[in-house]
C-alpha cells in the first residue's frame, strides 16, 4: 500500500478555508479601494521570472531565500520574491511608449525560502503601489497616504500604528561628514538594516569587514542616535505634505530605517505597530536606480509592497477574530420535497432581483435550518412549508433583529 501523503500544506506555505478568505477579502478589498482611491491603476505578471533578472548582489537576504529550478528545456527559472524587478522589467519593455508618471498598483503572490517566524511565510500576498517617472516628494507622500488609507479602511486608527520614515540620502551625508566614503555605504546600509535583528557586536564586525575603521565604526553608531531631520529636504517636504493631506499624524521620523533591499536610493519607510508586536506591516521607498540596473532607461521610482501576513495578524488581535465575518444575503429553505420546487423559484426571482441567495440543497426540519442559516453568512432566511406554498406567501426573518416581514413566492 502507498504511504499515505500528509495532509498538510507544505511548510511555510498556506491554505484559505473559507473562514480566512472572509479575512483575506477584507484585506484584499482595502488594498483595492485605497489604489483606486489615490487612481492607482491594477497590473499583473508572471509568477515564473528568470533567475537572472532575481538573482542579487552579494548580502542581500532576499537574494538567498529565492526559490529556483530549472526547466525540462534547461533555462534558469525563479519564483518572484518580490514584484519589484517584475515591474522594472514590464516598464523597461514599453518605455518608449508608456506615459510617465505611471501610476500602478497589483497583489502579488510572492515567495521567498524564510527562516519560519511570526509573520514571516514562505508565501505571501504582497500589495504593491509604484510611482514610475516621478522625482517629487509628492510621490512618496501619495504611496504613503495610500497605505494609511488602506489600513483605516481595515478598521484601524494611528493611534495603532506609525510609519517610520527616514532618507537614505540623508543618512549618507551624515556618513560621508564623518569621513566615510560614498562607495562603502551600501555595506553600512545591509549592516545597519541587521540592528535589532543582531547583536551590536556582530553589526560592528560587518562594518569592519565592508572596510570602515574603529572610530569610523563608532561614529556610524554615533549617527544612528540622531532625533532630527532639521536640514533633510525631501523629508521636511515630505512632513509638510502629509501635514495638508491629514495624515502627518501617521508618520515618525526613525534614522534606524534603511531597509534590506540595496535599490533604494531616497526617502526609505517602514510601518510598524505601534505596540512594537508584530513584524513590519509594509515598507518601501524610492528608488531611483533600479531601470538602469536591468538595462532600461533612468527613471525615478517610489513604491510600497505590503504584505497580508501581518496586517492580518494586527487586525485579528485588535479587531477580534470574528470581526471579518459579515452576514449578507438570503437562505432559502423548505421543509419537504414538495416545497423544493417553490423554494428553487424564490431563489431565482431573488437572485434575479441582486440578492444573494443560499438555496437549500435538502429539505430540512426548521430548527436545523434556522440553526444553520444563523451560524453562517446570511443575514435573512425563508423557511418553505406547505401552508406557505399554499398561501403563496411566506416568512422572511431577520436572523439578528428576529424582525419577520412577508415575502410573496
Ligand atoms: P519588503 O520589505 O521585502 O519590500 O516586503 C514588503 C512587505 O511584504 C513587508 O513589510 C511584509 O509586509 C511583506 N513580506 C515580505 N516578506 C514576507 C514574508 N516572508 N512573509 C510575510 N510577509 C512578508 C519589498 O518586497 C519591496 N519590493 C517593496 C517595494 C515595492 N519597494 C518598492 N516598490
């Protein structure tokens, strides 16, 4: 006899029961009425890139957690990690055609080999909203604004989360004042972005490796204390649009952001919780490199990807688990088959008339039916039974008010 195959999905990666769809719906449904919103256009692309375009530079974590294979004709092929150099490689495709800025948005399924924590799967869905060709700070104050949109949209306040910001721009003046050269800063940003995963001790062994010196080692950590942006003008750009937009109240200047991606070039952010629970809800920030990289054209870029991971997580702890769960639509039921013929035409006029209709597939005693019909997803029920049939009207109930109103078959 064959082994039996184990019902599990395979490690890291997820199924959706119907009670977490009703949660990812949720989720989802926010991310596309905060694109929309803020006139984000939907895209989509393969989920199969080639490794070429994927594979990273040395020290990027990302760069090992993709899953690769090649294919029965022998190409090097890659599951995407991130949506990023996907969207570099469409807009380089069509640059001489495409009317910049673009503004384009998508929900990608992403995989990346992680280590298993809370909040990290080895699948994910990540939203994510790019500005093509946009140098202003306007750009990062609309992806910014978007997110926050979506995540008040969910059901949460600021006062639940923060989105950390600070420029990688303005974290290399500070490192180039200190006499550290310009070509040793992309080290010293994987090095930092490690701070709070590693020991200090062990961040200031990378540093010296990527070729700074003791006291260069400590003036870098002398830098990460620094409280104001005073003299950083994209970010005090950035303050003061968020500030006439409403949602400056959302945002937290944090020097200890710099990200784990090297594209990034400017402004760089992060959300967090503001109980400081949770893994990072999402992050971005410009990068303005990124076409040339691949081959295309230079365009400035700025962009988010937001994951459903965490944001679910924060949601069902200050929301409550069942707070996804919304009762719409209608049950139908009938109490013998004589009835089953009636039920199926009130089904169909309601359909007809836009309801949502749950038809019972079997007759059913009323207490069973009313018990089923409360705990699942319809809001009303009608119970069928031959004096209804008869009459030619029937019951219809609220199932939370337990309001009854007559409904004609
Ligand atoms: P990232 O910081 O690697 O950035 O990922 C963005 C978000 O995706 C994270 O904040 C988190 O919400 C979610 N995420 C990432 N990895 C996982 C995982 N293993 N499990 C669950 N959630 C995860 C990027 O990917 C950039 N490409 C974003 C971007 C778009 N930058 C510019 N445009």
């Amino acid at each position: 006899m064959a082994d039996k195959i184990s019902f599990e999905a395979p490690r890291g990666m997820r199924d959706f029961y119907p009670e977490d769809m009703v949660w990812r719906n949720k989720v989802f449904d926010a991310f596309r009425a905060a694109g929309e919103s803020y006139g984000f256009v939907p895209y989509d692309a393969c989920v199969v890139e080639s490794y070429e375009l994927l594979a990273r530079k040395a020290g990027e974590e990302v760069g090992e957690q993709i899953y690769h294979f090649f294919d029965k004709s022998d190409r090097h092929l890659a599951l995407r990690a991130e949506m990023t150099p996907t969207l570099a490689r469409m807009v380089a495709q069509r640059q001489k055609e495409l009317a910049f800025p673009l503004k384009w948005t998508t929900i990608a399924q992403c995989f990346r080999y992680e280590r298993m924590t809370k909040g990290r799967k080895r699948e994910h869905y990540q939203w994510n909203l790019d500005i093509i060709g946009e140098e202003s700070t306007l750009a990062e104050a609309e992806v910014i604004g978007a997110a926050v949109d979506a995540l008040l949209r969910m059901g949460l306040t600021t006062a639940d989360f923060k989105v950390h910001v600070s420029s990688r721009k303005f974290l290399g003046s500070l490192l180039e004042k200190s006499g550290i050269a310009a070509e040793k800063h992309a080290q010293v940003f994987l090095a930092l972005d490690k701070r709070g995963k590693m020991p200090d001790g062990e961040i200031a062994a990378m540093l010296r490796d990527g070729g700074l010196s003791d006291a260069d080692v400590d003036a870098t950590f002398r830098i990460m204390d620094t409280k104001s942006f005073e003299g950083c003008a994209e970010l005090e750009e950035l303050f003061r649009l968020a500030e006439t937009a409403g949602f400056a109240d959302a945002l937290v200047f944090d020097i200890s952001v710099i990200r784990g991606l090297s594209y990034y070039t400017g402004v760089v952010f992060e959300c967090f919780d503001t109980a400081g629970e949770f893994r990072a809800i999402f992050g971005g920030g410009r990068y303005d490199n990124l076409l040339t990289t691949i081959g295309g054209e230079p365009t400035s870029a700025v962009g988010l990807g937001f994951g459903d991971v965490v944001v679910t997580e924060l949601l069902k702890s200050r929301l409550g688990a069942d707070a996804a769960k919304a009762a719409s639509g209608i049950a139908v039921g009938f109490m013998s088959d004589a009835q089953r013929d009636a039920a199926v035409r009130l089904a169909a006029k309601l359909r007809a008339e836009g309801e949502r209709v749950d038809l019972s597939l079997r007759a059913q005693k009323p207490k069973k039916f009313f018990s089923h019909a409360g705990s699942g997803c319809a809001a009303k029920a009608v119970f069928l039974g031959p004096d209804d049939v008869e009459k030619g009207v029937a019951r219809m109930k609220n199932l939370s008010t337990r309001e009854e109103s007559d409904i004609c078959l």
